[in-house]
C-alpha cells in the first residue's frame, strides 16, 4: 500500500476580492444608527454653546463699561443699553444722552435673546456705571435664553459685581 500525502505547496489559495452585499448593508446600518444617535447631542451642544459665547460677551460689556467708567475713559461714565436681540455698550450718563462715535453695537445670534429684572435709579433697560466709582445705577439679573430652552443669568450687584450664576 502506497502512502499518498497532500502537498499544498502547490496549491494557490485566493481570497475573495471586495465586499459582500451584508458586509455593506451592516455597515450602513451601523453607520446610520450612530448619525441618528448623535444628532440631539450635537443639538443640544450647539445651543449651549451659543447661550454660552452670549452670556460671556454680555458679561465682558458689562466689565468693558464698568472699566471705562471707573478709568474715566473721556471724562465719562459708560454703560449698557439693552434690546432683545442686541444690546450697545455706549458713553455717556445714559443712553438717550450718550456719545454716538463711540457706540458698539453687539447683535446675539438669531435664536438666542434676552430679558431682564432690573431696579434703581435708571431706565429699566439699560445700566450706566458711575464714573471714577464704577457702581451701577440699577441692579439685578439679565437672562440669555434659547429658543429651544437654554437659559444662563448674569447679576449685577450694587457694588457694580457682575457675575454668572
């Protein structure tokens, strides 16, 4: 009897080139699942992080206006004037007596606005900080929100402290 042994050296094996109808039809599965699950993230990212830039700009304003008042920038006193969607760091003792060159005019993006609780001695609207002192004429809260939700506050204390909350 013979003894018959394989030899495989000399067979070639080949591998099968490209993909199979499964192997992309799961891919795209997975693929698409991953997109609809990260979608209200990304969402829910975008709109705090616009709430967020709104909120430190505002916050940095009013630092701007309460500086230059305490600084004497022009031998005046500076402040903020509030709009719903905007709102203007002027000079001036108030708004409607301010000095137009220097206005700077701050627009929030389309889906963010503001509201506000103010009390004092000024417009409702607006915050003038008193020159050499820095103390504002009216105080508390601003709040930034987001159509869909998103809400930060800013108070201003009677020392003129504005802070986050």
């Amino acid at each position: 009897m013979k003894n018959y042994r394989l030899n495989f050296n000399n067979y070639k094996f080949s591998s099968p080139r490209g993909f199979t109808l499964i192997e992309v039809l799961i891919t795209l599965a997975i693929t698409m699942i991953l997109t609809v699950a990260t979608v209200p993230i990304y969402g829910s990212l975008q709109t705090s992080t616009q709430v967020n830039e709104n909120t430190s700009l505002l916050i940095q304003s009013l630092r701007t206006a309460q500086e230059r008042s305490m600084s004497r920038v022009n031998n005046s006193s500076h402040g903020i004037k509030l709009f719903t969607h905007s709102y203007v760091l002027y000079q001036g003792s108030s708004y409607s007596l301010r000095t137009q060159v220097y206005d700077r005019t701050i627009d929030l993006e389309d889906a963010v606005s503001l509201s506000w609780n103010l009390s004092g001695v000024g417009q409702i609207d607006e915050i003038n900080f008193s020159k050499s002192l820095g103390e504002p004429d009216m105080t508390g809260t601003i709040n930034i929100t987001h159509d869909i939700g998103n809400t930060k506050t800013i108070e201003i204390n009677s020392f003129g402290k504005v802070e986050e909350q």
